[in-house]
C-alpha cells in the first residue's frame, strides 16, 4: 500500500505514522512524524526533511496492529 512518508536529510531514513495516534521518529530523532500513514504531520516542524509517497507490503490492518502490539515492524524504513 502506498503511504506518506517524510525522508530525514541527515540520517536518510525514511519514517512514516502507522495509525492516527502512532509517532514515528528518524533512527537519529530529528525527523518525526504522526497522524497516520494517510497523513504527515511533522512533530519538529524545522528538521530537513522531503516528502514522498512510498510504497509498503502491509495492509492497512497489519499497520495498526504493528502499532498497537508495540512489534515495530513497519514505520521507519532505514537508510542506512
């Protein structure tokens, strides 16, 4: 599935929310971001960072439950 995400300029992750209440930080903590894969909003508003749309093997449900059993399997994609 396709979601919003939010690439950090500094340690390249790219990190995306897995449910509406779900926060999601860069491996380095400059980028972060909540509100759900369908939207970004920044939690630091002047870190560097672009916006992409990226593409994600899970379902919608997988995401949520990744969120809400504390697996954090999905929502930072590393760019290292």
């Amino acid at each position: 599935m396709l979601v919003n995400a939010v690439l950090c300029e500094s340690c390249k992750d790219l990190v995306y929310s897995r449910a509406e209440q779900d926060i999601r930080y860069c491996s380095c903590g400059r980028v972060g971001v909540k509100g759900g894969h369908k939207f970004v909003t920044l939690v630091n508003e002047d870190a560097e960072h672009v916006k992409h749309r990226v593409e994600v093997e899970a379902t919608e449900r997988q995401l949520i439950d990744d969120w809400r059993s504390c697996q954090n399997v999905f929502g930072v994609i590393s760019g290292k």
